[in-house]
C-alpha cells in the first residue's frame, strides 16, 4: 500500500521508513500545519498525537491522518485565542488574524496547498472536496492573506515575489513563529505508541506513560477548553447563506396578533423606515430583561432595521427605540437588555443555526489567553439568556455556527445600559511616575480591561506601572498592571493629548512576573495632526512595521537599571535614544522603530524589547461580526 504521494507530504519527508523514523522526520512539518490549522499550540499538539498515534499501522499517512482528525467531529478545540498575549506581540498580527477568521474549508485548502506543499489535487483528495471547489475557496483565503500582508515595495526586476510565494512565505512565517511545544520528540513517540495501545483520546494522554517510558518527568499540561467550530465534513457542502431578519415572526409574542400589528407598525425615529407592509418582524417577546422587538426591512436596496424594548408587558408605543450598527439581511444580530443585576442577552440567527455564548475573557496564570463557549439552546434559531454584567459593561461575546461553521462572532451592544460610576480603586505606584497620569485614561484603561473579564476594576488590584508626559507634542501616557480572576497579569497602555484617549495595547504575562520588573514597549496612534503635517490620525491600529511604528507615541518603561534605551530600526542601527532616569519615556514614534535596547548607567548592555504596534481589535477577542 504506497498511501500519499509525494506531492501530499509535508515539504521534507522522505520515502517509505519505519513509523518511527518517519515520526521523528515528519512531526516539526506537522506541528507547523496543525499550528495554522487550529490557530493554538496546545490544540496543534494534540491534533498530531493524534495523526501519530493513528499512523502508526501506515506511517505513510501522517498528513492524511492528520486532516482527517482536523475535519473529523472528535476534535473539536473551542478555544478562541487572542493575538495580545504575554511576552512582545509578533511582527506581522494582522496574517494569524485573518487566517484564524477564515471559514475552516478556506483555511484547510490554503495551508494544505501553500504550507503543506500539496498539489490541488492533492488538496482535494484529502479534504474529500471537488478539485474546482478546492480551488475556489484557495483563491478566496489567498485573497484574504494578501489583503493584510504588507506592499511588497521596490524590488529590483526578477525579484518580485508572486502572490503565492507572498502567502507561502507569511504562513511559513506564522507557523514557525516564537512558542515551545509541550513535548520533545522522544515523549511524543512514547505517548503516541501508548495511545494506540490503550485506545485513550483525552488531550496529551499517557502522558504519565511517556514519562516512565522516557525515565523523565513530564511537566502537567494546562486543560485544553472544549473544543470550536470544526470544518464540515469532508464532502459536505458549504452552508449556504440563509435569511435571518425576516418573517414569521419568532419569540414569545410571536403568536400574539395584536402586538405582532403593532409592532409592524410603530415608528422608527431618527430614520427613513420601509413602508409597513414591506416591514418584517423578525422577533417579539417577553423575556426576563423586559419585552424585546426586532424589525427589519429595505429602503432602496440598504437593509434597515430596529429594536424595541421596554419593561415586560409594556404596550408597543411605549417602547424604546434603538438602531443596531452592521445590521444585513443574513447577518445574526444580539441585544442585551435590564438592569446589571439582571441582563438578558437576546440572540435572533436564521433557524437551525447553533448559538454559543462565552461570558467572559479568561487569562489563565500562565497568561494564556482564551474564550470558552457554551451552547445557548437556541430555538428556532434564537436564544434568550441570562449574562454577567459588571459596572462598567459586558464582557459577552456571541457566536453563530450553521452546521459546523462560524457564520459570526461579536459583542453583544447593550443600548439601555445604566450609567453606573463606580468609585475609583485606590492606586498604588510601581515606579515614580515622570508626570501625573491622565485620570480619564486611567478610568478608561481601568474600565476596558476589567469589562471583557467581567470583573471590577477593584478586583484586579491594580496598580501603576509608570506614567509620563510627552514633552514634544502634548499628551501622556500611563502603564496599568492588575492582576486577572484566573491569576494571569494584565498590563494595559493608554495614551492621551487633548481631548483624546486611545488605548495603545494589552499583554498578559504570567501570574508569577514580578510586577516592578515589566517592561513595556508600546505605539500609541492619538487622531491628532501628525508631527509636521496637518494630516489625522484615527486610533485604528495598522499593521506593525516601519510604516505604522513611525507615528504616534512611543511608550516605553523599564526596571530603574534602565537608565537610557536605544531605539532601534530593523537593521538594529540606533534611531534615537531614550533618557530613562524618570523611569520611561513618551516621545514621538521614530521612523521604523522596531525595538528599544536598554543599557545601565555605565553602559551595560540589558535588553532588547521588540516594540509591539496599536492591535487591530481591543481586547477581549469578542469577535468582529459576520465571518462568511
């Protein structure tokens, strides 16, 4: 039996071995497939023990064993991952983004056929798919890549790189970036053998097998979260795209006549509405947050639509108004309602789609980060629950699978929302403080960080790593670290000048870091002129390179060893210097800084910090909306 081809192996396997050669050869290329597959380390990991494990009769099928635990339903990782996480940011977030955000099929066909080295063919015996299907949802993936991959600039003629080998090169890239695996080679094996002796599936299992096999200790591995949207099976069609704001009316009061007519009916302030009879009511219902309508319809081709809300039992003219942002035809859409002791989030999606809700963003002492989702029990396509809020707002993030297929991800708006002020948590200072910091910045850094962990402000101890003017352009700086509900540390930068406060970025270093020994390096993008010009700026991140980290603010602090640091661009040539006697700095981002190298007060040298860029989202990876 030959299995694979050649063509649908990763690029450097060799010919017929013993499973256990062909193991050792064959795992990095592996491991680097399954990292962009799945978009998490653990979750690579476990999906190659598994293909090992299964390949242990045919070591020639290790790629095929390793899709068909990918597209297979037993595998199934939940965990949704956040690129702002512990340690520097990487270079390039925007690719792992948009990768990750792909329909699974897409993503499948563009590693098999641009990482794994696999014909289309190839790609499409192995996926189970149609070879023009196969292709199809390449082009659109290698579309999706290349639209946040940066410009290719000057190249000299011949030189010029095709949009292939553009998109080769970035999932390369992505997956031989920074991160250790939980096992070495020898451990891998062992654990695989003892697999499929037992027949145990659980995540890394016999794991204490390996070690007696190896003589060595293993360290325990976090538990992985449950599992997240898998690919369709192999063969299946993709889901296709199904109305979700129109008639018969769902929820409650679906069947009440009456409200139903005055719902069509009611007035949409503010706005053009479609006439009644082109009008849909999409959901009416009682529930515990109060009486929730949703009403959709077209005026010259633009979907529009509303919301209604109230306390229970309200009649339909005394209900509240309330416009949603990103409404379409096929787009879910959610609504939070009540008082915070008592929020109901309401979820409307086309029928039979799935629901899942996560809570909160969890940040694990490791300082891994992560959402878990729990299925809602939709019916008939929506879903009525309850939710945690805090003071300051919802930590809530919605997703809508059809079949086994994200179709959206997003925050949940809560237009009625309270303004509840909670007093300020007292605030120590880690390191003087080179100017007072900014107390609309510090409210807000204090808010955006504890809201996504659905926790208070005062929960998280926190505490003022540093704070600083910018002597050149007006404006500031502060550096907050406080500690999360799972024990990670969360240290969030936030920059200020004028009326504006924007926030520049979060990590999440382990729980054991001792707080007074963070470094933090960070561009800050204000909406003001930028130096020398009279051209804006927004606080939308862009993707990090000498571009982006030319403007703005640099932030930078460093233990008091620190006493200068020099900025250096991507060919390490210093581009400014740092004085750091107050603890920091906050100056305008030199062109191309890409890392600050710090030194004593004699000249010894310290470290280098890469200079992480303003992320594209804010944190707690609610999701951006629709995926398809």
């Amino acid at each position: 039996m030959t299995g694979l081809p050649d063509a649908a192996r990763p690029r450097g396997a060799g010919g017929p071995q013993s499973w256990r050669a062909r193991a050792e050869q064959e795992r990095p290329a592996l491991l680097g497939t399954a990292l962009l597959l799945t978009g998490d380390r653990a979750a690579a990991e476990e999906l190659v023990q598994r293909a090992l494990a299964r390949g242990v009769r045919h070591p020639e099928r290790l790629l095929q064993q390793l899709v068909a635990a990918y597209t297979g339903r037993r595998v199934r990782l939940r965990a949704e991952q956040v690129l702002e996480s512990a340690g520097p940011p990487p270079a390039e977030p925007q690719p792992a983004r948009a990768l990750r955000e792909l329909p699974m099929a897409e993503r499948a066909a563009v590693v098999l056929r641009h990482h794994a080295g696999l014909d289309a063919e190839a790609t499409a015996r192995l996926l189970g798919r149609p070879t023009d299907r196969v292709g199809a949802a390449t082009a659109r993936a290698e579309q999706a890549l290349l639209a946040v991959l940066p410009g290719e600039g000057f190249r000299r003629p011949g030189t010029a790189r095709t949009d292939g080998e553009r998109v080769q090169d970035a999932l390369a890239a992505l997956a031989g970036g920074p991160g250790g695996w939980r096992l070495d080679t020898g451990q891998a094996l062992a654990d695989a053998l003892a697999r499929r002796r037992s027949g145990r599936r659980r995540v890394l299992g016999a794991l204490l097998a390996a070690a007696v096999l190896l003589g060595v200790g293993v360290p325990l591995s976090r538990q992985l979260p449950g599992p997240p949207p898998a690919a369709a099976p192999a063969g299946a069609p993709d889901p296709p795209s199904v109305p979700v704001l129109v008639e018969p009316a769902r929820g409650s009061l679906a069947g009440d006549a009456d409200v139903v007519e005055a719902v069509r009916r009611r007035d949409w302030p503010g706005m053009v509405a479609p006439p009644v009879a082109d009008r849909d009511v999409v959901f009416v219902a009682d529930t515990p947050g109060g009486r929730v309508a949703l009403v959709a319809g077209t005026v010259d081709d633009d979907v529009r639509g509303i919301w209604f809300t109230g306390p229970t039992g309200s009649p339909v003219a005394a209900l509240t108004p309330h416009v949603p942002a990103g409404l379409g035809r096929d787009r879910p859409a959610a609504l939070a309602v009540g008082a915070p002791d008592a929020v109901t989030v309401v979820v409307v999606a086309a029928p039979g789609d799935r629901v899942e809700v996560s809570d909160r963003l969890q940040v694990g002492p490791r300082g891994t980060v992560a959402r878990v989702y729990t299925d809602a029990g939709a019916v008939d396509g929506t879903a009525v629950l309850g939710a945690r809020s805090t003071a300051g707002g919802l930590g809530t993030s919605v997703r809508v699978l059809r079949g086994d297929q994200l179709v959206s991800r997003s925050p949940v708006a809560w237009p009625d929302r309270p303004d509840v002020v909670a007093p300020p948590p007292a605030l120590g200072a880690l390191r003087v403080p080179a100017a007072p910091p900014d107390e609309r910045a510090v409210a807000a850094a204090l808010r955006e960080t504890a809201v996504p962990l659905a926790t208070e402000p005062a929960d998280m101890a926190p505490a003022v790593l540093w704070a600083g003017a910018a002597s050149a352009s007006g404006g500031g700086a502060v550096v907050l670290v406080g500690r999360s509900p799972g024990g990670g540390l969360v240290v969030t930068t936030w920059a200020s000048r004028g009326p504006s406060v924007v926030p520049c970025g979060t990590q999440t270093p382990p729980g054991d870091t001792r707080r007074e020994r963070l470094t933090v390096a960070r561009v800050c993008l204000l909406p003001e002129p930028v130096y020398g010009t009279n051209r804006r700026r927004t606080t939308e991140g862009t993707a990090p390179g000498a571009g982006a980290r030319g403007r703005g603010l640099l932030v930078f602090t460093a233990p008091p060893e620190a006493r200068t640091g020099e900025v250096l661009d991507a060919d390490e040539r210093v581009v400014a210097t740092l004085d750091l006697g107050a603890g920091g700095a906050v100056v305008p981002a030199p062109h191309g800084a890409v890392a600050v190298r710090t030194r004593t007060a004699d000249g010894g040298e310290l470290t280098t910090t890469a200079i992480a860029a303003t992320p594209p989202q804010p944190f707690g990876d609610y999701g951006t909306g629709p995926v398809r």
